[in-house]
C-alpha cells in the first residue's frame, strides 16, 4: 500500500512523459489552455522566494478559467474555508480528474467564482474567474498537472498547444564556484586548476504583465570540451521521502538546482591545465534556441 | 349493608395502596440541565493587543447594557451578573481563550475579560498560548503571545497554522510543511509528493492528507509514523483526516466514488486499519471530523448529518444536523458532545449525549458563530458578542 520506490516511479514517470510528449507532439494537443489568450508569469521549474513553481502560471485580471479538458472535479475548497483551519496558499482551487490518470490543479481563482457544485464537466466548461487568491504575486490562474500513475508533477507545455513565442532563452553568465568564491566567465578568463562547480544564469523572456520571477527554460545543456557534461529538461518533478526532485532522467533535489545567486547549479568537475571550452545551450518551450561559447584558461 | 361495607373496605383498601406506592415507591424527579447565562460581552470595538486587560471594565459595563444573552429552550432564565461573580471557579481564569469571528480575531477569559479585539487583515493563526497574523506574500511573520509580546520570529513564505499545541507553516506550493520550534526555526520540513489537503494534529502526531490519496503522519520529531493510501475508490484524495488525543488513532475520510470512513490505530509500532466503511457521501470538499477530547468518539460529516463514532463499540449514530468546523467538543468531562450547527443567520447549539439523546437544541440568531467548551462551561460567539453559559443541573 506505499508507494512505489523512487527509481522505479522514476522510471514510469519518465515513460508517461515519452507519451505525454508524443501526444503533445501531433496534430492537436491532449488539453487546451485554461486561460487564454495564455501570457506566461511563471513556467515549470521557475523559482520564487524558496519555492518552485511546478506548473505555469498564467497572468489576466480578465476572462474565464475553463477546463482544459473534460474531466470530473475531484476537490475544490474556497480560500479560508477549510474546516481544519488549513491555509491554503494555492487560494481558492480546483482538482480536476482529466484523461490518462492526470489530475490538473487551478488555483488561485477568484474567491467566490469558484465552481464548487459542478462535477462533471467538459473541455472549455468555466471553473471560476482568474485571481489573486492565496500566496500569488498577480492575477491568473496557476495550472498545475499532476500524473497520478507515476504520481509526479508534468510540465503543462508538454501537454497544452504550442504557445506563440518566438523569443530565446537568454543566457546571462556562466559562473565557477569554489570554497565559497564564485567567478563569472567573462569577468575571469583564467582559473587555477582544481574542482569547480559550473553554474548558469538563465531565463526565458515572459510577455507578461507580471511574472512570478524570471522564467525557466525548458532546456539546458552543458558541455565541457565537446562532451555533454549534464543536459536539464524541466519534464517532471516527484516527491519522495520527504524530498522534491526536478527531471525524469537524472532528477536534482529543488533545493540543490539553484545556487544562492539564483544560478541553475549544473555539475561540479575537475578543471585541468589548459584551454577549457564551455558550452552552454538553452531552449524554450516553444522550440527557441540559444547557446553560449565559454573559453577559460586554466592555469 | 353487608354489600356497602366490603365496597368501603375495597376503597380504603385502593386508597391505602395508592398512599403505600406514593411514599415508598415515588423517585424524585430527574434533574433537569440547565445552560445557564453568566455573562456577554461585547466585541465589536477594536482593542489593540498593547493594552491586555485594559477593556475588561469597559466589557462589564457593555455586558450590563446589553443583558440579551440567547435564550435556551429548557434554560432558566437569570439576569446577568454585571461581573464574572458567577464565574466558574474550577476554570483558571487567567488563562486566554482564543476566537475569531468573522474578520475579528482575539483572546478573552473565562471570567470575561477581553484582552483584545483586533481586525484579520488577511490571515491569522490562532491558539491559546500565541497567535500569528500574515498577508498573502508572507515572507515571515512574528508569533506573539495573547499580550501582543513577541515570541519568536519566522522568516520563511507561507502560511502559519496551530494545532495541538504545535505550530506548523505550509509553503506556498501548499505542498511543503515546516514544524517550527519555539524560537521560530524550523524543526523539521517535509515536501509532500502531492498538495495537502486535510490536515489535524494531536500533541504527539500531525496528520495530513494529500491529494494523491496517500494519509503522513509525523511524531513530534518529524519521523514519519504513518504513510499509508486506504486506495479502494475510483478517484483517489482524502477529504478530511482527525487524530485521536492521545495519537494512536487516525480517522480519514478518502476517495470519491465511492467515499470510505477509514480509521487506523497504531499497534505496537504501525498503523493497522481498525475499521473502515463505505459512506453514502461522495463529497468534492474538505469535510469536518474530529476526535473528542477524551479520544472516545469521532464526529465527521455526513449527508445524514454528523456521524458519530463510537471507539470502544466500533458502533456509528448519527445526530442529524448539518456539520460545522470544530467539532469534536465535550462537555461534562466528556458526557455530551457540543456542535453548532446551521447555515446562514440561523444557527443551533445542539448537546447530545451518548449515543444521540439530544439533551439541548438552541436556536440562536448570528450570522458568524463559534462555539468554545470548557469543563461545564460552553462560550459562544455570536456575530459581535460573545456570551459565557453554565450547565447546570437543576
């Protein structure tokens, strides 16, 4: 009656995804936004004030909150209502059962809007209005997808349309860290030899009228002299003894994927004399690409 | 002749049984429980909580003013006393009572003095020892005690909520759930693989219920005591969850279609299900259940009304009133079970006894209400009052 081990879970998650992705990937999407037209304030995997956002949240002050597909609503509960005296931070909210053992979480809907007495209900059937309910920066929605069967949060891009965005990642810098010293690539160009821990400011561009903070990527990939030294994809995230890991393949804790400077901390290595070339290459959601050339001397 | 005097003896006879049944079988007339009113007072004037104690003079005299304390329908009705001379003196007076009604919160005591009244600006977390006030963005908070003095400082987001003489933050993912210590740090974190959504606490287990369907319980050193998923349901999800006093029973009410009453209790050193039933309910909410304070019994909703449950017998009645929050109250050291119950403007106060005699139904007037016990004692708030009554056997 526990639940599965992580690496197993993992692994089912990790097969979910690949179906997730392929339906994602053909002629229609499996859901449709909840919140349209969707402008972006957070996407999977963004980090705000100690917390991760494991969904995207969509900013409006105006339009309807609709279901992304047809389902059932398992759990709905209006902000300051629960009888336990739980807070909720997600505001006022709605679980949805939708196909394929995905439940999709809406939050922070405008109190009072919220469609408690509906249970059936089909793609595009309103389930309140956006808000600000509960522990938000602005007016939306946050639509979250959780897979029951690997019991892991999904990336909504993976199973919502393509959104229109024709704006890269940006890369900002490229960082070393040692013994609590951090060098930026660019402000160095040459390092001792010695063990270094390599990490990169990212973000996607958000158009948006607010953002929870700057957006993640959908992709991140390093490579040191050629080789590919670690590859992020903000797929999935799982829960499991208490801890929250990012990635399906080779999963991060939350808590050890940023670094205090707010950098993706990406792989420590073993930095040799000579010339190092590092490479960064980031993509979006949507497709858009960017990549980075780093040259470092190591002395 | 003859006749009339065997009908004389007859009567005297009738007459002298009746006389002989009366003196030695008579039994005196069962006492009847009485709630009754000890003070009100009023709380609708907002008193800071820099100035502890300072309305309780103001209060009697408000009290006076307005002596309409609600009327019972098998009370004695008494003029209020303009001080707390009645005031029940096996209660600690001293000692804060917490209460929000509507978006007043504050504390008061037993012997009716007011500490003070604040207005919620967005959240506030309430117990008798501290309470918390937060905005939506809460990035840290001070708790402070029922003086307003400041105990101890959080700087972490979220939302403070107090429980059993615990005091608990939830992450604005509504999915991490941090014990804090006494002075504020945290104690222990956990990251729940799905979002909370019910949750109760004893002194020596907290409890949560997620939306994956899966009941955490953790010890008072963040050990987890209890990860189980009662499953059985076509949509799993727990709607409500209760843990007994003393910790070694949890109550859950999961899953939806269909919707089952599960109740665990702890066995040597695991939880092993004790009980469990299908319900006739098939709710999409939060539900209210809670153990009395003795741990004898679980109230939980239901569509009958409030379903009792019965821990020694395993036997289940149902006292059919709508359910409300914060369940689960005694009086009489644990005699009757106390529910206000009601929608809207019309409210009940209703007190059973074992397993569902109704030994008080009360009709009261208020929009927002809470009902607090103590010993024989019951406090009521009722919209901008709130009123102390005594049961008492007459």
């Amino acid at each position: 009656m526990r639940r599965a081990p992580p690496a197993r879970a993992f692994r089912a998650s990790g097969f979910l995804l690949v179906l997730a992705i392929v339906a994602s990937s053909g002629p229609a999407a499996a859901m449709d936004w909840p919140l349209a037209p969707p402008r972006l304030a957070a996407t999977f995997g963004t980090f705000a004030k100690g917390r991760v956002v494991l969904g995207v949240e969509l900013a409006s002050e105006e339009g309807v909150v609709r279901s992304s597909e047809d389902g059932e609503v398992a759990f709905a509960v209006e902000e300051g209502e629960h009888p336990a005296g739980l807070p909720t931070p997600l505001g006022s909210f709605a679980v949805v059962e939708h196909q394929r053992g995905m439940a999709a979480v809406y939050s922070h809907l405008a109190p009072g809007t919220l469609a408690t007495r509906v249970r059936k209900i089909k793609a595009g059937d309103p389930l309140g209005r956006p808000g600000s309910s509960g522990w938000v920066e602005g007016s939306g929605v946050l639509f979250q997808v959780f897979d029951r069967r690997a019991g892991s949060w999904v990336n909504p891009l993976l199973v919502l349309p393509p959104n229109a965005d024709d704006k890269p990642p940006a890369i900002r810098s490229l960082a070393l860290s040692r013994s609590g010293k951090t060098y930026v690539l660019g402000d160095v160009s040459s390092l001792p030899q010695g063990t270094y821990r390599v990490s990169v400011d990212v973000v996607d561009p958000a158009d948006s009228p607010w953002i929870v903070a700057p957006l993640a990527p959908y992709v991140i990939r390093l490579a040191i002299d050629g080789f590919e030294a670690t590859k992020y994809v903000f797929d999935v995230a799982k829960g499991s003894e208490g801890k929250l890991a990012l990635f399906a393949l080779s999963p991060v804790e939350t808590t050890a994927l940023k670094t205090p400077e707010g950098r993706y901390s990406l792989v420590e290595r073993l930095f040799s004399r000579g010339r190092v070339v590092i490479e960064v290459r980031v993509e979006d959601a949507a497709g858009n690409k960017r990549s980075a050339s780093y040259t470092l001397l190591v002395e | 002749m003859e006749e009339i005097g065997r009908k004389r003896v007859a009567m005297a006879g009738v007459v002298v049984a009746g006389l002989a049944y009366f003196l030695v079988c008579a039994v005196p007339l069962q006492k009847e429980l009485l709630l009754v009113p000890a003070w009100s007072r009023d709380i609708s004037p907002v008193i800071p909580s820099g100035m502890a104690g300072a309305s309780a003079e103001g209060a009697a005299q408000s009290a006076a003013s307005k002596p309409a304390a609600p009327k019972a329908a098998n009370a004695v009705p008494v003029a209020l006393p303009a001080a707390a001379s009645q005031a029940n003196t096996s209660l600690a007076t001293a000692s804060p009572l917490p209460f929000r009604l509507g978006d007043r919160f504050g504390y008061f005591t037993a012997d009716g003095s007011i500490l003070f009244v604040e207005t919620v600006s967005y959240g506030v977390a309430l117990a008798p020892d501290v309470f918390a006030t937060y905005d939506s963005l809460s990035e840290g908070f001070a708790i402070r005690s029922p003086s307003g003095a400041e105990v101890s400082r959080v700087s972490a987001p979220g939302y403070p909520f107090f429980a059993a003489g615990r005091r608990f933050l939830i992450g604005p993912d509504q999915a991490t759930v941090t014990e804090l210590a006494g002075n504020g740090s945290a104690a222990w974190t956990y990251q729940f693989p799905s979002i909370v959504t019910a949750f109760d606490a004893s002194p020596s287990l907290a409890v949560f219920g997620l939306m994956d369907g899966t009941i955490v319980g953790f010890n008072r050193s963040g050990a987890v005591a209890l990860d189980f998923a009662p499953g059985g349901s076509r949509i799993a999800g727990v709607y409500g969850v209760a843990a007994s006093p003393d910790g070694l029973l949890v109550a859950a009410i999961t899953g939806a279609d269909k919707q089952r009453l599960v109740i665990l209790e702890k066995r040597s050193t695991a939880y092993r299900v004790a009980y469990h039933r299908y319900l006739a309910s098939d709710y999409r909410r939060p539900v209210s259940m809670a153990f009395t304070e003795d741990g004898q019994r679980l109230a939980y909703e239901s569509p009958a009304g409030i379903g009792i449950y019965d821990r020694a017998t395993h036997g289940e009645s149902v006292v059919p009133v709508p359910a409300t929050p914060r369940m689960g109250q005694t009086a009489r050291g644990g005699e009757l079970m106390v529910f206000l119950s009601g929608k809207g403007d019309q409210k009940r106060l209703i007190c059973t006894a074992a397993p569902d005699r109704r030994v008080v139904d009360l009709s009261l007037n208020a929009k927002r209400a809470f009902v607090l016990t103590k010993g024989n004692t019951l406090f009521l708030g009722l919209d901008d009052r709130i009123v102390r009554m005594d049961l008492e056997e007459r």
